[in-house]
C-alpha cells in the first residue's frame, strides 16, 4: 500500500479532488501553507494499492497542469487616466510525493 500527498493550489483542490473520487479512491483534504510563499494551499492525502499509483497520480497532473492566466493588474497612468492592464500569471502545478505505507488501519 501507498500514500500520495499531494501539494495543489487551492484553484485547483476542488477539480482534483473531485476526479479523485470519481476514479474511486478514498482522500483527505487538509488546508496547507507553502513555506516559501506563505500563501494556502491544499494537500491531499490518498491511501491506495500499489497498482493504483498511476492512475491517481495521471488524475492529479491532467486536473492541475500548469497553465498561465492573463488577470488585470496593477494600474498605470497614461492619457489622463489610471488604467489597469493584463499580465499573464503562471497557476497551478502539483508536489507530488509517493510514500510506502506499512499499514492501515481503520477501528
Ligand atoms: P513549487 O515547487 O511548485 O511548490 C509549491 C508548494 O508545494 C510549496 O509552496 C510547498 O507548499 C509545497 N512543496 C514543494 N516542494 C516541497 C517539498 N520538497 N517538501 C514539502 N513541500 C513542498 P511554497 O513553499 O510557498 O513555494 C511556492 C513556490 O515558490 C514553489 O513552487 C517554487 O517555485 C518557489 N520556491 C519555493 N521555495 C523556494 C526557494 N527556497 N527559493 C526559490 N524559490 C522557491
């Protein structure tokens, strides 16, 4: 038996996890903070059987690829005006860790 845990933005928590439980495996959600940072995100804790591993870990990556996003930001002062103007934002991404679990139990 495994244990992912799994690091994903909090933009992306929702879809992971619920393509996680549409797969069939069983998670926990806790509420992290990157060290670096010190901004929130998500890990996510899925106990499953060694044939499984890919299969989550395809889940994880196809639900929170790396991707950029173009958001308003900042303001300038051109023409008279404050405006705001478009900067591409790179989102997304996993940490991924695979942990050998030597048992489960559930009482
Ligand atoms: P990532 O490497 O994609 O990491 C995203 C988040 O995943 C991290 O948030 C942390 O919560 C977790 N994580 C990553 N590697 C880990 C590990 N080996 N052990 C435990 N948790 C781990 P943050 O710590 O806030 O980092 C956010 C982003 O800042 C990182 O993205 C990386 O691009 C950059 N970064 C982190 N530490 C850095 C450093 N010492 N110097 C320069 N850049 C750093």
């Amino acid at each position: 038996m495994k244990l992912i845990l799994a690091v994903v933005s909090n933009d992306d928590s929702s879809s992971v996890s619920n393509s996680l439980i549409k797969g069939g495996f069983q998670i926990t959600k806790l509420a992290s903070t990157g060290g670096f940072l010190k901004t929130g995100n998500t890990t996510i804790l899925i106990g499953l059987d060694d044939d499984k591993v890919d299969d989550a870990i395809e889940i994880i990556k196809k639900e929170s690829r790396k991707r950029t996003e173009i958001i308003p930001s900042g303001s300038s002062y051109e023409f008279g005006r404050y405006a705001t103007y478009p900067v591409n934002v790179p989102v997304g991404g996993a940490t991924v860790f695979v942990i050998d679990v030597d048992k489960c139990l559930k009482f």
